[in-house]
C-alpha cells in the first residue's frame, strides 16, 4: 500500500492558478515543443480515469504536412458552413474571432475513441456508452493541464466533419473522432477566455449553473 502525498496549502494554491491559466489557446509560436516534454504529456494523459479501466482513447500525432493540410481544408469547409448559420448580429464578430492553431501548432494530435474496447469488460457502461468519449475526454483535460502547467497551451478545435476526420488521417474504421488538438507555445497568455476578451461569451456564475436538491 502506498502512502499517499499530501498537498499543503502553497500547492492548492498553485493549483487554483492552473485553473485558471488553462486556456483554449487559439494562437501559437511555431518553436518547437521540446520530445521529452510531449512524450511526457501524452503519457500523462494516459493515467486519466476512465469507465471500467477501458481507456478507450486512441491518440494520432499528426506530423506530415499533408495530412495537416486535409485537416485544415475540412476545417475550412466546416467553418464557412458554421459561419452561414451565425445570426447576423454576430455574423461579423464570428469571422473576427481567428483561430491560428491549425497552420502555427508545432504538436497536433487527433483523439479517437474505440467504441468497443477489448479493456474495461463493459464494466459502468452498459446504460451509458458515451461514458467512453467521457473517459477521453477526461485524458484531454488531464493533458491540457500538464500542458498548461508546462508553460504550454492546447487548442482545442471542434468545427470539423468526424468521418472526413478518420478518412484524412487514415484510421481504423470502428474509431470515432472526438476532438483535434494543437499544442504549443502561446502568443498570449491570459487568465481570460479569449471568446471572454472578444465580447463573445462571458463567463457564468457558479449560481447560474447550480441546482441543489
């Protein structure tokens, strides 16, 4: 039995600012992210929780420029479609809000989930199989911390076509595609949201999202 540490007060701290300081990074530094420092972050992200121990994600570090290319130019096809649908009150400040990732991102790395893994026996997932996308879910944010803590930001980028996903980065069929990440060194660290700093969103109270029985 291992004795667990103990977390004083200066790391709970520190812990709160992480918090804080992870953001959704949309504009990067083209330098380099250092091997030993990204090996590390994906191992990490591998020690998430997930339903039943099944790990179900399945990383791809997308390193060819033509495979990088494909996904930029299903992004633009996504975006142009999701920016038509934007009212026209927020049409102008939707095409203002830049996202840089995809060209600048040193790292860039899609997650899948395999939606029958031979891991995890089906335990905690019988009534809830989203529980799998969940658990890798659960391994980006466990990433996206370490990345942050690093000095290091993650983008996440969600306005793509799942099944061009798979097909531009040449998977196995049975996966399904959760989220596209770019990873590097920010331009513009900030304790605020960008979406925040734009005028897009602002951030809810604790009260808002609350409901106690």
């Amino acid at each position: 039995m291992s004795t667990p540490p103990i977390f004083d007060e200066r790391f709970t701290g520190e812990l709160a600012e992480l918090f804080a300081w992870r953001r959704d990074v949309r504009h990067f530094h083209t330098r380099a992210v250092e091997t030993a420092m990204m090996d590390d972050l994906l191992a990490s992200a591998c020690r998430a929780p997930s339903v039943g121990l099944s790990q179900p994600w399945r990383l791809a570090r997308v390193r060819q420029e033509e495979r990088r290319e494909a996904v930029r130019a299903i992004y633009r096809r996504c975006n142009a479609d999701a920016q038509s649908l934007q009212p026209a009150e927020r049409a102008g400040l939707y095409a203002r809000l830049k996202l840089s990732g995809l060209e600048e991102a040193p790292e860039q790395i899609a997650v899948f989930i395999d939606p029958d893994p031979a891991t995890g026996g089906g335990l905690g997932r019988a009534t809830m199989p989203e529980t799998l996308a969940y658990s890798a879910v659960l391994a980006i944010h466990t990433l996206w911390l370490g990345a942050s803590a690093r000095g290091l930001g993650l983008g996440w980028v969600s306005i793509l076509d799942p099944v061009a996903m798979a097909g531009a980065l040449d998977v196995p069929a049975h996966w399904r595609f959760v989220a596209y990440l770019c990873i590097g060194y920010p331009r513009e660290p900030s304790d605020v949201p960008e979406l925040e700093r734009a005028g897009w969103e602002r951030r809810a109270p604790l009260a808002d999202v609350l409901l106690e029985r």
